[in-house]
C-alpha cells in the first residue's frame, strides 16, 4: 500500500465539506487533481470511501472508519513536522555536554546560558568528567560535544585543537604584579601550586623552571586550577594556571580582585580541544554550539593584558 500525504488531506477536506470541489479549494487544487486523489485512495484501499448522491459526496461506513485513521496520521504528521522545523531553528532538542574541570564552574554553563537564553524548549546535559572519561564519551557516541585536554589522534574522534598560553595567578598586592610578566626566574623557590604528579601542564612547568635554572617549590598538589585561586587570594602560593581558570576567576570576581594574572614566561601550553563523534553528523543544535565554544576558545587565545590582570573578551 502506498498512501500519500496529499491523498489523505483531499479525503479530510471531502469529509468534512462533502464536497470535491470544495475541498480542492481549501487545498489549493483544481477540481480534477483533488478527485483523482481520491480516486487514487480509494485504489489503494480497494473499497470505495463516498458516494455520490444529489451533487454531495456522502461517505461509506468504511469511510467513516477510516477518517479516525487518516486524522491521526495527519495530526501526527503536522507535530513531527513542527517538532523538525522547530529543532531546525534552533528552539527544540536535546544537548549533551561534557567538560573538563577548568571549563565547568564559569565558563560552559555561562555560554550554555547565553546559547539557551532564546531557546527554552531545549534540554542540557552538562557534565564535568576528566579528560579521558570525555574522549571515551564522545568516540562511543555517549555524548554530542566534549571540552578536554587534547587527546591522541582517534579515528573515533572530530577534533578542533587550540593551544592556550598559561598564566601565572599571584595576589593583588604582591610586588611582581607590578611586573608586566613574570618568569619562572621571578618565582625561584617560592611556593607554588601545581597539578598532580605527571600532569603534562605539571610537567611543561617544571620545564621551564629548569630552563631559566630555577627551583620548583611545589608546595601544594591539586587536581584543578579552582582550589589554587583560594590558595593564591590568601597569598599561600602563586599559581601557573590555565586561561580558562583564569578567564573564569576574572568574570565571577568584581574589582579590585584579590588575585591578578600576568604572562608567564618561559611559555607553557594547555592544549585543548572541541571534541564530537567522527562517525555521527552532529545534530544543527550541537554545530551551533560547537562554533559558539569554538569563538570563545579563539578570544582565550587572544588574550591581552591590562594593569588589572588578563582580560578576555567574550
């Protein structure tokens, strides 16, 4: 059976005006197209649905049946119809995110809610796992879009890669926020925080501490960057963090801020990356989303310095 859309609205109409001709008009067809729809329905079911008596089309039982039938396809066609325009503008769907731990306090849900701001039909997953656990969600399809730590070339994996110069994050009024930079030679000996024990941006830090033959104090181990700004505001330690925390730290504090950032020097590297799965076409929703991390992740890439610390635009 090969039933069309157009065949079931011309039988709609015929039953509701009882009328051929009128039906043609309310859907914009000439007399002869919408009788032929019928004609051609009534093939396909093999009964006849009218019956024409003194200029009207009077239905058959069997049509009166069938109009349940052919108003629940129709109904149900129309709400998918909506329901696909709507996804396609951007005002329907579902989202699914995962971000590493820099990205979860400020940066992804604010540009989550200036993404949703107009979309209030649209449902969020927004989860915050290591690195390793984001790749494993992306290349098993778990999840649409993932934040992380740029991870090994993956035939399971869509990447845009970025790589974002680290700040160093001292307190306010400490003598080398003067400065317009700091190098690792400034921070010889002095107490730092650092990530853990073969982290690669632990390791790229004491690179270039060796680099200017200085010494890394290491005076606490963290897992992120966030508990490092505590630490730093009550001038325990300076900091080597990532922009992203920076960036977070900035907007989520009014001025005069307790902790301020300059460039650090010998350069040191986070490399992260937009990950999505390589082997399903992301939905609109999740490439509009993606672009609009993408631009935020460029401008951290275009930070510039102020007397005040680092400031992004965004």
């Amino acid at each position: 059976m090969n039933l069309s859309f157009r065949q079931l609205q011309a039988f709609r109409e015929v039953m509701r005006t009882g009328s051929v001709s009128e039906a043609a008009r309310i859907l914009g067809r000439t007399q002869p197209a919408a009788s032929a729809l019928i004609a051609n329905l009534e093939a396909e079911l093999g009964l006849s649905l009218f019956r024409r008596q003194r200029g009207k089309m009077v239905p058959t039982p069997e049509a009166r049946y069938f109009i349940t039938e052919a108003e629940a396809i129709l109904d149900r066609l129309s709400l998918s119809t909506r329901t696909m325009r709507e996804i396609g503008e951007l005002s329907q769907g579902r989202l699914k995110i995962a971000c590493m731990p820099a990205a979860s306090p400020v940066l992804m849900p604010q540009l989550v809610a200036e993404f949703l701001h107009d979309k209030p039909d649209v449902k969020v997953s927004l989860m915050m796992r290591a690195s390793s656990v984001i790749e494993e969600w992306i290349s098993s399809q778990q999840y649409d879009i993932g934040l992380s730590e740029t991870p090994a070339v993956s035939g399971s994996l869509d990447t845009e890669d970025f790589r974002l110069s680290c700040v160093c994050a001292l307190p306010a009024d400490d003598p080398l926020a003067a400065k317009d930079e700091v190098t690792a030679a400034d921070l010889d000996g002095r107490p730092m925080a650092a990530l853990q024990d073969g982290h690669q941006n632990l390791i790229e830090t004491m690179k270039a501490f060796a680099e200017q033959k200085s010494t890394f104090f290491q005076r606490f181990e963290l897992r992120s960057f966030q508990p490092a700004m505590t630490l730093v505001e009550n001038g325990l330690c300076y900091c080597i963090c990532d922009p992203i925390t920076a960036a977070g730290y900035i907007k989520g504090h009014a001025k005069p801020r307790p902790v301020v950032f300059r460039p650090f020097r010998p350069s040191v590297v986070l490399a992260v990356s937009i990950l999505q799965p390589a082997h399903r076409p992301p939905s609109t929703l999740a490439t509009n989303f993606a672009q609009s991390l993408s631009q935020e992740l460029r401008e951290l890439q275009a930070v510039f310095h102020k007397a005040d610390g680092v400031t992004t635009t965004s």
